[in-house]
C-alpha cells in the first residue's frame, strides 16, 4: 500500500517533468537543433533552393580556399574583428573603471554610454550612411567645421576608407555592453581593495593595471569572447550601408553568405561558409577557455 | 591641513574623470541628437546650419516619413511579433527550466538546451528558410514569432535555470506534502518568485526580436507584414534625396526604442549583461 503509494508520485512527478519539458524542448529541437544539423548536411550538397540536391563531398569546403570572394569576406570579418578587440574592450574597461570611482551622475553616464546598445544595428547602419553622406553628412561637416576638410571622403566609395567606414558603427554601437559588464563585475569587488591600494600611494594606473585588470580577468575573458562572436556575427551594419560592395570589398563572412544563399541561389556553398562561421566561433570559445583556465581555477 | 593639500589633486583627477565620461557620452548621444535636429530641417538647413536649432520646424518630415515607411503597419506588426514570442519564450523557457531545475534535473537535456547560447544566430537561417517554408509559414508573422522564441530559449533556459536553483526548497516540500500537485507549485509558487528573471529575458528576448533583421528579411515578403528594420531597410531603398525626411523616419524607428530603455534602463542593463556571462 505504502510502496503503491510512493510509486505513484514518482510516477506522477515523472510525468510532469516530461510534461513541463516537452513544448519547450519540441519548439527548441525543431527549430534550432534541427536546422544547424540539417546546415551541416546542406554543406555537402549541391542546391538552388528548389530542385534536387547532388551530394558533391567537401567540394564546397574546397571552394572555401579557392573563392576570391570568401577570402576577401573572411579577412574584413578578421579585420573587424581585430579592430573590435583592441578598441572596445581597453575602451570598456577604462570608463567601467571611471563609472567606478565616480560618486555623482553614475547612473547617467552608464544610461548615455549603453544607450546605442539598444538600438537595432540595421538602424545604426542606416544612420552611419547619413553621416557618411558627402555633401550632407555630419562627418564631412565637421571635418570642414574644424578646417580638416583635406580630410573630407566619399567615405562608402573610397576603397581607402570603405572598409574602416562600415566597421566604425560595430565598434560605436558595442562599447557600451562590454562596458556594463565590466562595470557590475568592478562592482562585486570590496570597496577596501581599492582603499589599502589608495593609502599605500598607488596612482590611478598602477590600480588600474596592478588591481583592476587582474581582479576582472574573468571578466575580461568573457567579455573578449562576445566581442569576438559579436564581430563573427556581424551584418545589419555592412548590409544596410553597402550590401557588402562594391564587390565583395567591405563584406564580411555573413554578408557573403546571405549574398550567395539568398541572391545567387547556391545554398550548399552558403552552407560551407555558415559552418565555416560556426566552426570558427566554437573554435575560439573553446580554444580561449582552454588556454586561459588556468587563471580562472582559483574562483 | 592633510584635507587641503590633497584636495586639488582629486579635484583635478575628478575633473579629468567626469571629462573622459562625459566625452564618451557625447559621443554615444550626440549621433542620435543630430539626427533629431536634422529630422526638423530641409536639405539646405541640414548643410548650412547642420549643428543649430532647425530655423524653419518642417515637422510635415514626420508625417511624409510616417506614410513612405508605412510605420503604422510596421509598429503593429513589430509589437505583434515581440511580444507573442516574448510571451512564447517566458512561458516554455520557464516550464523547461522549472522540470531542469525543481523537479528532475537532468544534465544532458540542460546541455542541449543551452547549447544555443554558442551558436551565432546567422548559422540558422538558411535552414530555417527552407523549414518555414516546408511548413507553409512563409509571409506570416507566426514563423517570426516561432523563430524568435526558439531562438531565444537557449539564454532564457539558462537563465531561469540558474534562478529557479536558488529559490529555497521548503516552499514547494510543504505544498507537496499538503498534496499540492506539481502543475500548483509552478504555477502559484516557482512562476511568482521567478518575476525578477522572468522580467530579464522578457526583456532581452523583447529588444532582440524587436531589433532582428536577417530572418525577417528571409520570411517576409509581404509589405503588409513588415516590422520596423525592414520599414527602415526600405526607407533606405527607395533612392532618397531628402535628408530631412530620412532622419524622421529614423527618429519614428528609434525613439521608441530609447523612451523603453529609459523606463526599463535597470533590466535592459542587467538582461544584456547576463547574456554576455552566460557561460
């Protein structure tokens, strides 16, 4: 009778662990995991998107090396995300760290430096090709303003500046997020630290560099690592100012791979460079965090 | 005597912070500022007076801007998509989290579920193209609503999980004693306690789907079922001349969006900064 009763509530709590779970795991199985395995077998085939699909091996992957336009593509996204690295998290980290020691308007200053995060990059993109406007845009306008106007550019046609041009709203846009994570992470380190560091004569640097940066390296680490796939995942912004172009010159991996999928029609190849996205994406999460583990033992 | 000698070095330092911020909020706001000012002018004012007050108010901009980008059309359909599968998300992720983290914890179904958080979300469209259409949901808002909420249960699986966890077990092993079923628990103890992270990925999933562009551009083709960054990838197409008119039509796409923020500013901050520490 006891064991009866016992076995029906196991019962009845295996049953509503299934019953919680299922819509969820259904909606989440069909439509993610389902799509990135169905990606992979895409990678291997031949399609146009309507006819039937010719397996052809790794000859998209092979078309990888030899696509003038994907090794272009890759190099931007390279580029990007070089520049992205070494100017949005030093950035971050020093006005996280000036949010930190300021007593008055801390609430403001985090509100205006993250207030470009919420908006839709597609936004952004479209208001970067207003600024960039030759004659109109603010750009050339403040360069003549300021008497630079040697320095005034077609900045979305000219091969020497295009490419800087449409990367410049990724870097603007983000700084922000990296800078509030930095900033709740300074924020769970006791207030003492900083006050020994303060009262043994230590400068504004040497905390900075002696105290901050190793107290935050766990942070820091997850913050490179958005930047990183923030960047891989890069395309609102080239989209709406360039498409990419002219040719390929200021596509990134994304871009090339919407271009091909969706404008020529070549899903298996768009595949190959979907894959090639994901695969350098886990590659860098799961390198980085093995190199650095060391470190992070300790927490 | 100490307090005065120290007290023009801070100053200076204080002065020098509160200088570097305000530089880089300058920056961050500014863009937005002008292209509010310019949202007022012509075409000759936003050249000739491009940092001033408009001399002439053209607020006739908004109104051509709200008819060429169809914003009527575009905020209702945008508001219809983000908050069904705000309210998809909120609902499946948290029954799954609460089967993971009250009832039966189960490893390898938690791994699966948060293995999303890795995936860039561009690595889905091409198959989830050809899904939707298979499934004869092209051109409708239920495959943006579907794809948003499936895309997004991954962080919020993870989020709640790691909520639900640290509510305190006594709650629910009295009411079961007391012969309240699990479906009770969820629903008038765990779902109630979880608001704060319930109202966290509310909120990212919101901003996310109200901001996403690439699937929306894939499933809809419909002008009737657009959202607002295909309004604006469409403003941006029609070959355009007059600044005045695209800034509003920016300014209509954007401004919402900030007086959000400015309301939800302590959520917004804490859901972005979650999904960044995820893992």
């Amino acid at each position: 009778m006891c064991n009866r009763m016992i076995l029906t509530v196991e019962k009845q709590k295996r049953v509503a662990a299934w019953a919680f779970l299922l819509p969820g795991l259904a909606v989440y199985v069909l439509f993610v995991v389902g799509p990135l395995l169905f990606s992979f077998y895409l990678s291997v085939v031949k399609w146009n998107g309507v006819g039937p699909r010719t397996f052809v091996a790794l000859e998209n992957f092979l078309r990888l090396f030899t696509s003038s336009q994907f090794i272009t593509s890759f190099w931007n996204t390279i580029k990007l995300t070089g520049v992205s690295v070494a100017i949005q998290i030093p950035t971050a980290l020093v006005l996280a760290f000036l949010l930190y020691r300021s007593t008055h308007g801390t609430k403001f200053f985090r509100a205006l430096i993250f207030l470009p995060v919420v908006i839709s990059p597609i936004a952004i993109g479209f208001m970067f090709t207003i600024f960039y406007n030759s004659e109109l845009g603010l750009l050339n306008t403040v360069l003549d303003t300021l008497g630079l106007a040697a320095l005034k550019r077609q900045w979305l046609s000219d091969p020497d500046v295009l490419l800087g041009a449409v990367m410049a709203p990724q870097v603007w846009q983000f700084i922000g997020l990296h800078m509030v994570i930095h900033f709740a992470a300074l924020q769970t380190i006791p207030e003492e630290i900083f006050e020994s560091a303060h009262m043994d004569g230590a400068s504004g640097l040497q905390v900075f560099f002696r105290l901050v940066i190793p107290l935050l390296w766990e942070v820091i680490q997850i913050t490179l690592v958005l930047c990183v796939t923030g960047s891989l995942k890069s395309f609102g912004h080239p989209w709406i100012m360039t498409q990419g172009g002219p040719g390929v010159r200021s596509s990134y991996m994304t871009v090339l791979m919407f271009r091909v999928a969706f404008l020529e029609r070549n899903f298996g190849f768009a595949s190959a460079i979907t894959t090639a996205i994901v695969v350098m994406a886990l590659l860098f999460t799961v390198v980085f965090r093995r190199v650095t583990r060391r470190e992070s033992v300790e927490y | 005597m100490n307090q005065l000698s120290i007290s023009p070095r801070i100053s200076v330092r204080s002065f020098l912070r509160y200088g570097v911020l305000a530089l880089f909020a300058l920056a961050a706001f500014y863009p937005f500022f002008w292209i509010l000012l310019s949202s007022l002018k012509d075409n000759f004012e936003v050249y000739s007076n491009a940092f001033g007050l408009p001399t002439l108010w053209k607020f006739e901009n908004y109104a051509t801007a709200w008819a060429i980008g169809d914003f009527g059309i575009n905020f209702f359909n945008s508001l219809v998509v983000s908050s069904l599968s705000t309210l998809l998300v909120a609902l499946l992720s948290a029954m799954a989290a609460y089967s993971l983290a009250r009832v039966r914890p189960r490893r390898s179904i938690y791994l699966l579920m948060t293995l999303g958080i890795m995936i860039p979300i561009h690595a889905l469209l091409i198959p989830t193209f050809v899904l939707v259409r298979s499934l004869g949901i092209m051109n409708t808002r239920l495959s943006l609503i579907v794809v948003y909420g499936a895309t997004n249960t991954s962080l919020s699986v993870f989020i709640l999980v790691g909520f639900m966890r640290g509510i305190p077990r006594a709650l629910e092993e009295s009411a079961l004693i007391e012969g309240a079923s699990w479906y009770r628990i969820f629903f008038s103890i765990i779902l109630p306690l979880s608001k704060p992270g319930l109202a966290t990925i509310g909120t990212l999933t919101f901003l996310n789907a109200w901001n996403e562009f690439v699937y929306a551009t894939v499933l809809i083709a419909n002008p009737l079922l657009r959202t607002i960054p295909l309004g604006i990838a469409s403003l941006r197409g029609q070959y355009f001349t007059d600044y005045g008119i695209m800034c509003a039509g920016l300014a209509i796409a954007i401004v919402p969006v900030m007086l959000l923020f400015v309301l939800f500013q302590e959520q917004v901050i804490k859901g972005m900064a979650a999904g960044a520490v995820k893992g």
